[in-house]
C-alpha cells in the first residue's frame, strides 16, 4: 500500500469514526466507503481495533507536531497557553478529529469497559506535564492539573462540534462572528484560571 493510499484509507476510516463512534461502524462499512472487499481491508490492517488505533496515533502525531511548535516558548504559562490556541485552530481546520477525539475522551462508555489501549493516554499525561510545569501549579495533583486541561479541552471541541448547530440557531453572519471571538475569550479563561491560582498561592506564602 502506497503511503498517500494508507493516508485515503485512515481518512475516510477517521471520518467514519467520527461520525459514528467505534461500536457504530463496522468493518464491512468502511470497507465499502473504501471501495475494498471486508477481506482486502483487514488484509492491510488486521481488525477494526487496530485500524482506529492507527486513526488515533495519527490525530496524537498532529497534536505532538503541535506541542513541538509551542515548546519553544520558555515561559510555560505561554507555553501552556500557545498549545490549546493551537488545538483550537486544528480542531477548526479538522471538524472529524475533533468529534473524534470528543467521542474517545467523553462518550466511550462501551469501549472504555473493554479497552485494550487508551492511544490518547500520553496526550493527556502531557496536558498534566504541562499545567503543573506553570509557575504556581507546580504542587497541584495529576486530578487538579487535568480537571483544568480537561475544562479547557472540552471548551474549545464542544464549541466547534456545535458549529452547524449555532449556526443555524443565529446565522451564518453573527456565527463568523462568533468564531473571531472565541480564540481570544479562550485564551482569556486560560490566563485568568493560570493567574488566580497562582495568586493564591502568593498570597499563603507571604501570611
């Protein structure tokens, strides 16, 4: 299989999942999506589990190439910030990714009794990395530095898969809009949660 064959098949496949969940598409339909044989598709990837894990480590080698660009700031408050800016646009340029990666992390309650491998797991143990690697949240657990990732994770995908739906309740005029506002109103909630706690823990120290 050619690389820009592969690239055609975890498109579609990714769009499929999206759409439908894991348990909502079988192998049999996208292998007629694809244009393949049931035979011919697991041939080339062996079982639908392993074809969404291949969906899943690409859409985690996109967020890797992402945090690459924004590692380069030193500050890691900014650091912090640039990264979920940057998931913001990707999730804007990438509707199917993002449904994807909301379908993965909030509405898996099927798959997550059974799941073998959670191939998002390393994004959100860097998500942790991050937060607590911000001056003032460098106490804080795992469960408090992911309860605000997560906060601002669902934010930005739960907005952009009610795109249609916005749309449709206000216009396409005022959702335009709405999309020049969100980036900035986003990183404002970023910075005002980063600042008050870091507030608050300067303000114990000098008691």
């Amino acid at each position: 299989m050619t690389t820009d064959t592969r690239e055609l098949f975890l498109d579609k496949a990714e769009a499929l999942f999206a759409e439908r969940g894991f348990y909502g598409v079988s192998i049999a339909a996208i292998a007629s999506e694809l244009g393949l044989t049931k035979q011919a598709l697991l041939h080339h990837f062996g079982s639908k589990e392993r074809l969404y894990g291949e969906v899943l480590k690409r859409v985690s080698e996109r967020f890797d190439a992402l945090y690459l660009a924004a590692d380069q700031n030193p500050d890691p408050a900014d650091r912090f910030k640039r990264f979920m800016l940057g998931l913001q646009h990707n999730a804007g340029a990438r509707g199917g990714q993002t449904a994807l990666l909301i379908r993965e992390l909030l509405d898996n309650k099927r798959r997550a009794d059974t799941a073998g491998k959670w191939y998002l797991k390393p994004f959100l143990e860097r998500l942790i990395a991050m937060v607590q690697a911000v001056p003032g949240w460098d106490n804080t657990s795992d469960a408090e530095a992911l309860a605000f990732a997560y906060q601002v994770l669902g934010a930005l995908n739960y907005y952009y898969i009610s795109g249609s739906t916005l749309t449709n309740i206000f216009g396409a005029a005022e959702y335009a809009r709405l999309e020049q506002a969100f980036p900035g109103q986003l990183e404002r909630l970023i910075d005002a949660t980063l600042e008050a706690r870091s507030t608050r823990r300067q303000k114990r120290q000098t008691r």
